[in-house]
C-alpha cells in the first residue's frame, strides 16, 4: 500500500471529518472537540485520496496534546496510523513539547499506544457527549515523556531487532544472503552417463569457474585424474586449486576425503597436506558410515577423528557431512573434544536409500539437532534435490546443488543438467524469494574463513 503522509490543506475539512464517521469522532465541533485547526493536522493520502488523519494542539511551552487519529477501516493493517502518530510527535518535539497527552476510548488503541510510545496511563476523564465509543462513557488519558522517548528510539529500535534476528522466523528476520555451494562431479557420474560431468582437472577448473560466475561461492572437488576416474592424488588437487584461486581469488575451494572408493587415511588425507595458494579453503569430513546403491561409504569413528584433527592442525574449515541424526551427535562429539572448532558449516544430504529421507520433517528436525553457532545447507539426492534446495532457500539455510547428487534436470529424468543451469535454477529461485545470493565476501565472513593466502606455492612432495 503505497500512501502519502502531509499537512492536511485549507480545503481537506470536510474529507478529515469523513474518516473520523466510522469511528464516532464526526461531530465537530462539539463539547467534546472544537472546530479543527487544519494548520496542526496530518493527513494521509492514497491515489490523491485522503484515507487517515490525525491532529495535534501546543497546550503551553513543553507541553502538547493529539487531538484526533483515524484511519478508514478498509485501510487499516498498513502502518497509516503510526505513520501518522509519528508524523504529529515530530512536528510537536520540533516545537519544543516535551510532554504528550493523549486521550482514548478503546482498549486495543490504549494497548497500541503502551506498546509503540510508551505511553502510561495517568487517569480518566468523563465524557460530556456522545464521541467515540457509545458504551464507554469515559476516556482513558495518556502521557509520555516525548524527549525520553526520542533520546531512547535508536536504542529500542536496535534491540527489536536484534530480538527479531534471534528469535523471529525469516522474512521477519532478515534472511542471510544465500550461499550455493556446488558438487560438480563426485565420485560416480561418467561420460557416459552425462557429457556434462567433468573428468580432467581441465574440465573441473572450466567448470568451477563457470559455476562461480552462475553464483557458487563454494565447489565441492572430487579430482579426476588423466584417465577421467576419480583419484586422492595431491597433484590433481595443487593444480585445480591454485588455478581457481587465481582465476577467482574469492572462490571457496572445498575438497573431498571421502571413504567412497578408497579408505585408508593416507590417501583421503593427501590433499590436507598441499599448503600455500593449493591448500584447500575446506574439505568435507563425512561424519558416518552408509551404504549407497552402489556401495558403502565407510567412515569409522577413529577416521573421521584422525581427519578432522589433520584439519584443525592445517586450517582448514570441515564441510561437516550428514545425513542422519546420529551424524549430528557425532558432530557434537567432535567439537567437545575440541577436534571442530568456531563456526560450523553442515551439509545436510537427504534422500539415500539407506539413511534420512528426503522430507522437510527430516530436514527440520536435523537442522534444528545443530550445536550452536552453525551454517547449514541442505541437498537432495537424485529427484529430491531440487525440492530440498527450495525448502532450505525458505528456510533460511543454504543450498548445495550438482550433478554430483543429481545428473537430471527434470523429476523425469529426460533432461540432462549442467552444473551452471542448476546452480542457475537455484539462483532464479531465489531471487523469487526476495533473498540475495551472497558474494564471494559475505560467503567467507559468514563461514570465517580468511581470504586465500597470498603465498607462492610450494611444490608437493
């Protein structure tokens, strides 16, 4: 709704009048109200009509009274009313008031005046004619100190609004700018499946790069290695990181040790060992073992304790991968023993054969199982990805999304999806949500992590 607050004119009389009707305030003058004085009115406009007025009087010097206030009711829920209280305090503070009363019939306005201008009651006054409510027969008067309640506005707005960012749902809470963290080839998808998965170090940098312009801020590497199968060889990691970090210094390179094809610590923590511009911004630690279709992912509990300390000791942030609830209380386990530390940044993956389905249940209910002072994003395998991707934009987490976890476009499965137009999809949805896409900025302050060391890279060994 869109309206105009202003000083009522010499000819808005009578259309003032007319919104005071439903509300019994018409008669004027009257005992109960003298004849308007237009110079102290303000009125509020839709479409040049006037729908709301309200009124002040300079009783003496440092004290003031509201004399009327209405809006039509078909109007009302807007913010007019206030608009125009705020509208008629101002004028009276620039004069000098420091002193308001105000006087009202009804409990529900009382209660409104209480709750936004910290009025207090100080007694009643009989009415001598029929004026606002016919029932009650007297008026409740108001008052406020007006200097205390400019001196304290900044203050009581600031702590609504840290009330609302802690307590308050988003869009009531801001919602924070969105992070799209992309899983561009996994360990599965072949070129014979989809001409869209990479599988050279080449093809993965191309296609990071691309998705970053589409609006990643992270990507989740798998390396592949010249043969095009996935490998935990350092060098194939050197090489797509410090081309990424250079190409796209903001850029959050995360990579992968997972348990999928190989299971020994040595090699799925080869890439924790790689330093300077190569080191990886995160890497994922899988907090359990599971089976998927086409085999288990082992993830003993001695593993992932050996790997989340490796990247402790090397700064580098865990993608904290889970995919039930007992996962969380591994999570938490970790960081009681200090081995996770600061802000945490959770993967939620729904919709594997044999762990959580994908249901916004599952989703609610890990989410909410997080420890404190933690980021999630939510993903859905296969046919659920694009559901889970709405409900954590709605939600207010963040999105992981690729042909990692989906080679598809379509529920059908007749399209074939590249990375850039599912991460293009998420981004239109979005931006349907009013929510912005964070930058590479925001993504790294939101995460905590620093920005890319600015180092020659030492060779691995």
């Amino acid at each position: 709704m869109r309206y105009v607050i202003e000083v009522a004119g010499a000819d808005d009389r009578n259309a003032i009048l007319k919104v005071m009707e439903p509300w019994n305030m018409h008669n004027v003058p009257s005992p109960e109200m003298e004849e308007l004085d237009l110079a102290c009115f303000f009125v509020a406009r839709v479409s040049e009509r006037i729908v709301g007025a309200a009124g002040y009087k300079i009783l003496s010097p440092g004290r003031g009274k509201t004399t009327l206030l209405s809006v039509l009711p078909e109007f009302s829920g807007y913010g007019i009313g206030k608009a125009l209280q705020d509208a008629r305090l101002d004028a009276m503070y620039a004069a000098g008031v420091k002193t308001v009363t105000t006087n009202a019939d009804r409990s529900r306005t009382i209660l409104w005046y209480i709750k936004h201008y910290d009025y207090h009651q100080i007694g009643t006054l009989k009415k001598i004619c029929s004026f606002g409510l016919p029932d009650v027969d007297h008026w409740t008067t108001l008052e406020m100190d007006l200097e205390a309640f400019y001196r304290n506005c900044e203050e009581k707005r600031a702590a609504r609004l840290r009330y609302v960012d802690a307590n308050d749902p988003p869009p009531l809470s801001p919602y924070p700018p969105l992070i799209i963290n992309a899983c561009l080839t996994g360990m599965m998808p072949t070129k014979l499946s989809t001409p869209y998965v990479s599988t050279s170090p080449d093809e993965i940098i191309e296609d990071a790069i691309r998705a970053y312009d589409a609006g990643a801020r992270i990507v989740h590497l798998h390396a592949r290695d010249d043969a095009g199968m996935p490998t935990p060889d350092a060098h194939y990691y050197e090489k797509i990181i410090c081309t990424l970090h250079r190409e796209r210094p903001g850029l959050i390179c995360c990579a992968t040790t997972s348990g999928r094809n190989w299971s020994e610590f040595e090699q799925r923590s080869e890439v924790l060992r790689l330093t300077g511009d190569a080191k990886p911004d995160m890497a994922s630690l899988t907090l359990g073992s599971m089976n998927f279709q086409s085999g288990p992912s082992v993830n003993p509990i001695e593993i992932v304790e050996h790997l989340a300390l490796t990247m402790r000791d090397n700064g580098i942030k865990p993608e904290l991968e889970v995919f039930d609830l007992g996962m969380v209380s591994l999570a938490k386990y970790l960081e009681r023993h200090g081995l996770i530390r600061g802000r945490k940044y959770f993967n939620i993956l729904l919709g594997n054969i044999n762990t959580a389905p994908a249901t916004i249940g599952n989703l609610a209910t890990l989410y909410a199982a997080l420890p404190d002072n933690s980021i999630w994003a939510a993903a859905g395998l296969g046919g659920f990805q694009l559901p889970m991707n709405v409900a954590a934009i709605v939600a207010g987490g963040h999105v992981r999304v690729g042909i990692e976890d989906s080679i598809h476009y379509d529920y059908a499965r007749n399209v074939l999806a590249s990375n850039e137009t599912l991460i293009k999809r998420v981004v239109r949805i979005a931006e349907e949500m009013q929510r912005p896409v964070a930058t590479a900025k925001q993504t790294r302050q939101l995460l905590e992590i620093d920005s890319p060391e600015s180092t020659d890279v030492q060779p691995y060994a």
